[in-house]
C-alpha cells in the first residue's frame, strides 16, 4: 500500500516518519522543502502537489493547520478530488470544524472516495514516539481496515462516530486543556506571589485530584520559564475559536472556553503566538506583576 502524506509541519513530520519505520511506502508533500527532503532521505518519495500525491497512492493523510488549508489541498486546484477515483481513502488528522470535515467527506464521496476525520491529542512529544490519542469519525469498516495503520501513530485510538465526530471530540479535547492549563497557570503565579515554592505547589498537588496529564506535561515547562512550542498558542486559538462557533451552531454557549481564548488572543498580541500554550501563564504574570519560576531557595523576582 502506498501512502501519501500532506502536511510535514511540526506534527505532521513525526508522524510521517513513524510510518515510515513501520514500513509504510510513503509519497509526501508540503510547502517547507526541507521537510520535505528530510522524509526523502528516509526513503519517501516526493510530489510536487496534492493532486500528484493522490494520483500515485491508494490512501492521502492530511495533517494541516485549519479547515481553509484542507479544502483547499482537498478540493482546491491540484488537489486531491482532482485525481480522485474510487478505492482512495484519505484520512485528514488535521484539527479542523467538524463541518468542514462532512463538507469535504461529501464532495469525496461524490467521486467515489472514503473519508475518515482523525485529529489528534498529544503535541509533538507524543508525535515523535508514536504514542498520540487519535479521535476518528466515520464508517467503522474503513476504520477498521487502517486501524493498524493510525496505531502506528498513536497509543489510543477511538471511533467516536460518523464524519465530523473526530473533530467534534478533538474540540472537547481542546477546550479541557485550555481550561487546565488556564487553572494551573494561576495556581502557580497564586502560589509563587504568595511566597510558596510553586515547584512544592505541584509536586504535593500532583497525585491528587488536581493532577492530570495535562498538568504532567505543563507544569514543568510552566516551572522552567520553557515555553519553546510543542502546540503552539495560535493553533489553541484556532481550536477554540473553531469550539465556540460550533457552540454557536449547535445552541451550547462556551464562556470558559470564551474567557481563555481572550487571554491567549492577548498573548498573541503581545508577540507570543508561536510560543507554546504552556506559556498561557505569562498572562498571569503579567497581570499579577509576578513570575511562576523554580524558587532555587530564592524568592521569584517580578516582572
């Protein structure tokens, strides 16, 4: 089976290569030519396009930033449906609406081609050694038929439902971490201006009701003033942004998920956007004039 990739972004990049040392024969694309002459000397082939992607393999995964990004590799010029033909499968694990996901399934559908919508959990650490929570939605043979292809990806993977159910759950998902990291940023900017070691803060905390993999993967970096991205602020945003108008649609207002997408839209106009969404804190910081840092025996300075 021959697999063509789209998408070599931070995520998308591990990802590829993961399959690649399962054995896969992949066939790759993106916009960042290095990336792209990474996964060549692998043993990937390459493509000019989308549309050449597809026409040279018998299943497409796409991993990009936003619903506008995949419709338009999709459905766009030199795109997917134009080499499209019955049997080809493709798997968008982008984190995108769940109504582009179906608008999408249904313009492939019209020519024959199954979809599945497949978002991922995780950040690049879990993308590297495989290990990512991978949410699909769509028909449970196909799922079945590249199950053993998305384990290669990821330790968890789970048919929420038909087309859209993916992404549906991937902004459940979201917006969870969003309010986590928002919960243990002020928490430790509380603690830490309070005179407490917030690094003491999180190893009492850790084992109890409070702790979460969430706070396993954020509090130390949180500690570290490491904010180097792993999930970026912006794509958060993204994410968020797509929860709340799909709150919209459906009648369920979001004003926690609200609340935090304002804070990380104030970090993005402070210049962090590329910063990772641990970095949620600096907002705390900023507002309270006082960092959350490892204590070293010494109080933390202020802003």
């Amino acid at each position: 089976m021959k697999v063509g990739f789209i998408g070599l972004g931070i995520m998308g990049k591990p990802m590829s290569k993961n399959l690649i040392k399962a054995g896969y024969s992949l066939i790759v694309n993106d916009v960042n030519k290095a990336a792209v002459a990474e996964l060549v000397a692998l043993g990937a082939e390459s493509a000019e396009n989308a549309r050449e992607v597809a026409a040279h393999s018998d299943l497409v995964i796409t991993m990009l930033p936003n619903s506008p990004h995949v419709k338009q590799v999709v459905l766009g010029p030199n795109g997917v449906l134009e080499a499209a033909r019955p049997g080809l499968v493709v798997i968008d694990m982008s984190s995108i609406a769940p109504l582009a996901s179906k608008e999408v399934a249904a313009k492939l559908a019209e020519k024959g081609v199954e979809m599945l919508d497949a978002p991922v959990s995780g950040g690049e650490p879990k993308a590297i050694d495989g290990t990512l929570s991978i949410m699909v939605g769509g028909k449970k043979a196909i799922f079945d038929q590249y199950l053993p292809l998305l384990q290669k990806m990821g330790s968890s993977v789970v048919l929420c439902g038909d087309i859209g159910a993916g992404n549906m759950t991937k902004l459940a998902n979201q917006i969870v971490v969003a309010l986590n990291i928002a919960a243990l940023s002020e928490a430790m900017v509380l603690a830490a201006k309070s005179g407490v070691d917030p690094e003491t803060v999180f190893k009492a905390i850790r084992g109890g009701l409070a702790g979460s993999t969430v706070m396993e993967a954020k509090a130390p970096m949180i500690l570290a003033g490491n904010f180097k991205p792993g999930f970026r602020i912006e794509l958060h945003i993204k994410d968020l942004a797509n929860a709340i108008e799909t709150g919209h649609e459906v009648g369920v207002p979001l004003p926690l998920t609200a609340q935090v997408m304002e804070m990380m839209q104030a970090l993005k106009v402070d210049g962090k956007a590329a910063n990772d969404h641990s970095g949620l804190v600096q907002y705390y910081e900023k507002i309270a004039q006082f960092e959350a840092r490892r204590f070293s025996g010494k109080e933390s300075t202020g802003t």
